[in-house]
C-alpha cells in the first residue's frame, strides 16, 4: 500500500532545531555543584531528553531524591542557562532554517511539539530568527501527559488542520519518537544526544544525520508514488 502523502511537518525543537541540550547539560552540571548533588549531574539528560519539567520531576524524585527541591532546581538552572545563552549563545543545528524556508516555500503546513515551556521556546525561536515559520505549536506546559505520550503531537497536528498519517515528526529523542509513532504519524530521528536503540529505531520511519537531509526527502518522489 502506498503511502499517504506529506502535507505536514512536526518539529520537535531541542537539540533538533538548535544545540540547546548541550546547554542545559552544562547549566545541570553547574548547578548540580552548587546544590550538592555531584560533579557530573547534567549526566542525567541522557535518560530525560524529551521530557517537560512534570515527568522530569518525576525522574529526579526516583532516581535521584524523593525530596528533590525541583523548584529551587529549575529556578537556578534557568538562570544559569540563560546566562550561558547570552556569553556563549547557542547554535541552530545545521539544515535548521533551511530545512523549514523550503517546508514553508513547498506548501508544507509546519508545527512546533516541544517539551519546553511557552516563554522559554518562544524567547530562542524569535532570537534566532525561527518562530515565524510556524503555524501552529504546542508547549510542554499546554499537555496534562509529557513525551512519549501521543498528547503533544495529536495537538500539534490539529493545530495545523492535518492529519497525523499526513504528517512527519522530526526528532532527535527516543521519547519523542515513542510520542510521534503513537500518535499515528511517521518519525524521523537526527539524533543529538542520544541514539536509539534498537527498540527505538523499530519505530522510526527514517533515520538521518541532519536536517538536510530531510530536505532531500521532501524533493524525492516518493510521496507521490
């Protein structure tokens, strides 16, 4: 049977569109010495990669403290992650714009599902020039249920009028794949962080090493045939 064709795209946004979870690593790290929690706790990311602050919480609290003060956290790793943004800034992954201004130009409709809050998404989409491409988008604080639940992405496909067997999901983490495939759509993985397992990569549709290369797949004819 062939395929439906393409008539959306679903972004996923950190360490998809920009290199922003080496940040937020080095804002963990930071943090973590201060609080006391070790030299090395931005490790954590590789297991919470994809998650919003709810399910974070709910990792930390398992797996690190049933009392983890996740307030105070996140409060002082915003600050330390905005302090880096502004020395060091922070790099859009390469094919980013590119990637979309063709989406945009082809009559593709395109989405936002990220796991960030609203303000926080927002502020690096318009500061390096990305926010206007979107049609529609869906915070992390917009769900009740985090990645890999379906919630965001059936979201993010009605808020751009497609349906999900008409839409890809570009994403860079293995819950984001798992929330994406369960939501009926096909995903794409250009892994950042993390690369899939074998489990993992059961579920994805295509696998990529940068957005370029989505763009090549958007050009080929496969969706017509």
């Amino acid at each position: 049977m062939s395929e439906q064709p393409i008539k959306g795209l679903v972004f996923d946004m950190d360490g998809l569109l920009f290199d922003s979870e080496r940040v937020v690593q080095k804002s963990w790290n930071e943090v973590g010495r201060q609080m006391g929690f070790g030299e090395r706790f931005g490790d954590h990311i590789y297991h919470t990669i994809g998650f919003n602050v709810v399910r974070r919480e709910q990792y930390f609290k398992e797996h690190v403290s049933p009392d983890f003060p996740m307030e105070e956290f996140t409060e002082n790793t915003r600050r330390i992650y905005h302090r880096i943004m502004e020395e060091d800034g922070v790099d859009r992954k390469p094919g980013a714009e590119e990637l979309l201004k063709y989406a945009k130009e082809h009559g593709y409709r395109l989405a936002l599902a990220t796991s960030s809050r609203e303000l926080h998404a927002q502020l690096l989409l318009k500061k390096y020039g990305l926010f206007d491409y979107f049609d529609g988008a869906v915070y992390g604080n917009m769900v009740s249920a985090g990645k890999p639940d379906p919630e965001i992405y059936l979201k993010a496909c009605a808020s751009i009028q497609v349906l999900p067997e008409f839409a890809i999901a570009l994403e860079d983490a293995p819950s984001g794949i798992r929330s994406a495939a369960a939501a009926g759509m096909r995903p794409v993985m250009i892994p950042d962080l993390v690369e899939p397992d074998e489990a993992v990569l059961e579920l994805v549709w295509r696998r990529f090493d940068t957005l370029y290369d989505v763009i090549d797949l958007l050009e080929s004819d496969f969706q017509n045939s």
